[in-house]
C-alpha cells in the first residue's frame, strides 16, 4: 500500500467517524450567540491574517521592485503589477468576512 493511498484510506476513516458524532442542531439560544460569535472571530482572521499576509509580501516585491525600477525605469508600469498582485489576499479576505457575516 504507497503513501498516498494510507492517506485517502485515513481520511475516508476520518470523515466517516465524525459523521457518526454528529449532533441534530438545537434551537437553544446559548448555541445560536456561539456560532454567531466563532463566524465573527473567523471573519476577523479571515481578513487580518489576509492583510497580514499582504503587507509581508508586499515589503519583499516592494523593495525589489524600487532596485529594478532603479536600473530600468522603463520597466516601472509591467513591474507595478506584481506589486499589486499580493493585494488580491486582502481582497478574497474581505469577501470571507462578508461571507461568514
């Protein structure tokens, strides 16, 4: 048996065992603030680690890019695109956020 097959086998397991956990959902008003609560936190870090993970990826593009437009500034339009495609991370999180509120 490869690797790869003990994976799918583990997770078809796996997902097969939770199922039989699973609860019928209640109309108890404590559950209802609880997950209404976690899908606030989880918008939160849906946006913050986004944008987190937008400015650490910026500052590497950026400051390579001021070094390639320093030696060819013909080159500042093609190159501002890679500046700005890290910023789509904020904008799938900000998506996320709506879509859990």
């Amino acid at each position: 048996m490869t690797r790869y097959n003990k994976i799918v086998l583990a997770s078809l397991v796996l997902a097969l065992a939770t199922t039989g956990f699973a609860q019928e959902a209640g109309t108890n008003a404590a559950t209802d603030e609880l997950y209404r609560g976690l899908r606030a936190v989880g918008a939160g870090l849906a946006l913050g680690l986004g944008a987190l993970g937008t400015g650490v990826a910026q500052a590497r593009i950026g400051s390579s890019l001021v070094g390639a437009v320093a030696e060819d500034a013909s080159k500042a339009g093609s190159l501002l695109l890679y500046f700005l495609i890290p910023e789509t991370l904020v904008i799938f999180g900000f998506l996320a956020l709506f879509i859990l509120n």
